[in-house]
C-alpha cells in the first residue's frame, strides 16, 4: 500500500495490472527472494564460519581474516577453518557456527573418497564438478554473478541507447541520418565473433568483458527512442516551451523523455534475460570470464564435457532456465501493464 500512495493515478493504474497478472507478479517476488538471497552468497555458502567463539574473545572469519596463532596453532598465514587440526583447536575452548553451505565457490572438498565429479551426497547436496568443488555453492554465486552482469549491461545500454535515440529524434535532419548510418554499419557487426577473438587477445575480467559487450549492447533501444522523439518534438507543448525559449536538453528531459522511458522499461527485463544469455554462451565456449569463476556456463560446459555426471549439467541447465524464465514473464507483466491501448 506505501508504493501505492507514492505513485500517481497512472501509476497505480499501471501497478494495478501488473498485480492481476499474477504469472508476472509472482516472478518478480520469486526473483527478488532470489538475487537478494545471492547478494549474500557468502553467508550462505562459505567455508568460513560465521562466528566463532574462542578463549572469551569473539570472531567474524566471515567479515575479517584471522591469523591461525589466533587460535593456538603455529601459522601466522589465515587459518584454514576446514582443516580438521584448526578445528580440534577451536573446539577446546570454543565454538564456530557455520552457513548452510560449508562451501565457497572455489572450496574443494577434500572429504569425498569417489573421483571427481562425485555425486550428490550429504555433504555436497548436488555433488561436486571435476575439479572437486561444491556445485550448489557454485550455483549460488553463478546466479549472482549473472544478474548483476545482466543489470549492469541492460542499465548502462539503455542509458546510452535512450541518449543516442533521444538526440537523433529531436534533431533529426542530418543528425538523425548519420547516427541511423552509424547504428546499421554497428549493428551489422559479427558481434559474438569479434568478442571471442578480443578474449582471445585479452585475459577478460568481468568489468573488461562488461566494457567490450557494452560496446554493442546499446542499440535496442534506439529505435523506438528515436520514434517517441520524433513523434514528440511536434506536439503542441513541446512548440509552446520552444516558442517560451526553453533549452533543447530541458524540452528533452522534462517534457518528451518520460514518455520515452515506457519503452525502455518495457524492455528491461528482456534486455537483462539477453545479456544473461550472452555471458552465459561465452562461459559455455571459454571465452567468458576468468577459469575458476563462479559460471553457469561453465558448469554447462563441464555438464557437456562429462555426460556421465548428468547432475552437472541438469543443475546448471534448471537455474539457467528458472532465472530466464522469471525474467521473461517479469517483462510479459511489464508490456502488459504499460500497454497504452489499456490507459485511461
């Protein structure tokens, strides 16, 4: 009810649909309950406790490193918690409360007597990839790591793509053919090749790699921002604030951008699904980001690459496919509910 006396009639017109499209409205808390879980990966799959209590004094190997003599031992290097002598030390003259998971996503387990990838056990509730690391930690952290990449991309490409169509529909004339020009010889560019070949040259990183797919992920937008523009640019109040000698950014912004960010909320969600998708590929062919990251696409490689652990790739392949699937019906909910031939 507190979003709802913050918007205006048209926006809880607007809210009002969105909720009766329950497929929609569900996915949105579903994914919500989901990425803010993820945002605090490292509380729920750690192999660090969250606190330990040793000799009277309080520990938080979660947020600090410690130092083993801390804790009796001999090392000055950052004690190893999972080490079963760290653990004997702290138990006589204390406690660790350990997260769900007692995993990061780069921890082997070291317990397992099968050869890796090993199967879904109690101590590894989706088993372990073939290098011996905990595939549910690595899905927590994959999924992390994917939508804030999917947000970053969409966020920032919609910002330029509204900037680029918003300045070729208001000026048009040669402003408008040449950025047209420059948006069809951009987009007719083998993207997928070009970003696999610059990876090949450059070791990517995931602000690098968000750089380069940046370069390309911009144009979506510009289309139907530039229409809104220049439909816009003629109509009556936008004349009378011209004729008023209003500046060209002020008419832009106030008066002709909200309309234009209808359709750039629109897309968002399909935008972010996209850029999900396309990391999500590079993973899967190695030309993503760096080895040992954690990486839904390559957890679909590794499932590839050992048909005889199928608990890799049908693990990687469900998250994969809830995560896009919630993104697709969040933006259904959102099309409906700015759908202009259902105002008024």
């Amino acid at each position: 009810m507190g979003m709802m006396v913050r918007l205006g009639p048209v926006g809880q017109r607007r809210w009002q649909r969105f909720r009766k499209n329950g497929r929609g409205y569900y996915s949105l808390w579903i994914f919500a309950f989901l990425f803010f879980l993820t945002l605090g990966a490292e509380f729920v799959a750690n192999d660090r406790p969250l606190y330990v209590h040793y000799g009277g004094e309080h520990f938080f190997p979660v947020f600090a490193s410690y130092p083993e003599t801390r804790f009796g031992g001999v090392f000055e290097t950052p004690a190893v918690y999972r080490d079963p002598f760290v653990q004997e030390l702290i138990k006589k003259e204390g406690f660790m409360v350990w997260p769900l998971i007692p995993f990061s996503y780069e921890t082997v387990s070291l317990g397992r007597m099968e050869a890796f990838p090993a199967p879904p056990s109690p101590e590894n509730w989706l088993g372990t990839d073939d290098q011996g690391r905990d595939v549910l930690a690595r899905l927590i952290y994959g999924f992390r790591v994917s939508v804030l990449f999917g947000l970053c991309l969409a966020g920032l490409g919609s910002a330029i793509g509204v900037c680029v169509g918003a300045v070729q529909g208001y000026f048009g004339g040669w402003v408008d053919l040449a950025g047209q020009r420059m948006v069809e010889i951009w987009s007719g560019l083998p993207i997928l090749y070009l970003l696999i070949l610059l990876s090949s040259v450059v070791t990517p990183d995931f602000w690098w790699l968000l750089g380069i797919m940046l370069l390309f992920g911009w144009m979506s937008l510009v289309g139907v921002v530039r229409a809104e523009f220049l439909r816009g640019r003629n109509l009556e109040y936008v004349r009378a604030a011209r004729a008023l000698g209003m500046g060209h950014g002020r008419i832009m912004y106030q008066h002709i951008l909200p309309n234009a960010m209808v359709a750039a909320l629109t897309f968002l969600p399909f935008q972010v699904s996209a850029a999900i998708g396309s990391l999500t590929a590079l993973d899967f062919l190695g030309f993503g980001l760096p080895p040992g990251s954690p990486s839904l696409g390559e957890l679909l490689a590794q499932g590839k690459a050992n048909l005889h652990a199928p608990w890799l790739g049908i693990a990687a392949f469900t998250v994969l496919a809830l995560l896009l699937s919630l993104l697709v019906f969040i933006g259904e909910a959102v099309r409906d509910a700015f759908d202009p031939r259902l105002e008024g």
